[in-house]
C-alpha cells in the first residue's frame, strides 16, 4: 500500500453484505406482505388491507436502501458521507423498530421476534460499518504521518 491510500476492503465488505441481506429481505417482504401481515399479527389488529400497504411500503424502502448500498460500495473511493449515512440509517432503523416494539399493537410473538431481529441485524451492520470507517480513516492517517 502506498502512503495516503485507504484500507476500504472491510467497508466495502460490509456495504456489499449489508446490500445483500437488505436486498433479499426487501423482496422476500415486498413480495410476501400478505402472509407477513398474518404472521405479525397486524392484520387481525388493523384489518388485512391497512396491513399489507406498509409491509408491502417496507419491503421497497429494503429494496431501494440495497441499491444505494450496492452504489456505495461499488465506487472506486467509497464516499464517507454515504458510509455514514448507511451507518446512521441502520441505527435509525434500530431505534424505529424499538419505538415500534413499544407500541401497544397485538404483535405474535413471531412478530415481535422478527421487528427484534431484524433490528439486531441492522445495529449489527452499523457497528461493522462504524468500525469499517474508523479502520479505513486510521489507516489513511497512519500513511499520511509516515511520509512527513
């Protein structure tokens, strides 16, 4: 590695990992929204049709969020910004899902296991993308001192 350069392999990892698993879960959840409004509980508590739509809503916001993921990690020079801005949107996800999780809606038991795990996957691709940053930062510092 020559002085000045950036480590981003491990954040260019995790963008791509985070777009794969954002990008099947997004089409397994946009596809499936009927059966997943079942399964949550949502549609005995608010009717199958109000269901369906944000699940169905959610399974595309997946699905775009994996391609700006994908975006992100296929450029040449990974864009801090948008690193950060995955990171913060993971993060932002846990917290929604936890807000969600303390709504007094008839969630099955299922349903509240998923909202939580789901959630645990995105605080877990927040870390890695937090400690992908922090490593490729470092290692671009540690370059430019050694030239001085």
């Amino acid at each position: 590695m020559t002085t000045g350069q950036t480590d981003e392999r491990f954040l260019r990892g995790a963008l791509r990992a985070n777009s794969w698993v954002a990008g099947v879960l997004g089409a397994v959840v946009f596809l499936a929204a009927g059966p997943l409004a079942v399964a949550l509980g949502l549609a005995s508590e608010l009717g199958f049709d109000a269901a369906v739509f944000p699940i169905f809503a959610t399974g595309l916001v997946f699905y775009l969020f994996s391609s700006g993921l994908a975006y992100a990690a296929r450029r040449r020079r990974i864009d801090d910004r948008q690193a950060y801005a995955a990171m913060l949107l993971n993060t932002a996800w846990v917290v929604g899902s936890i807000g969600f999780l303390m709504v007094p809606l008839a969630l099955t038991a299922e349903g509240r296991l998923m909202v939580l795990g789901i959630a645990l996957v995105a605080a877990a691709f927040a870390a890695l993308q937090g400690y992908g940053l922090w490593r490729a930062r470092s290692v671009a510092m540690v370059g430019e001192h050694s030239s001085v």
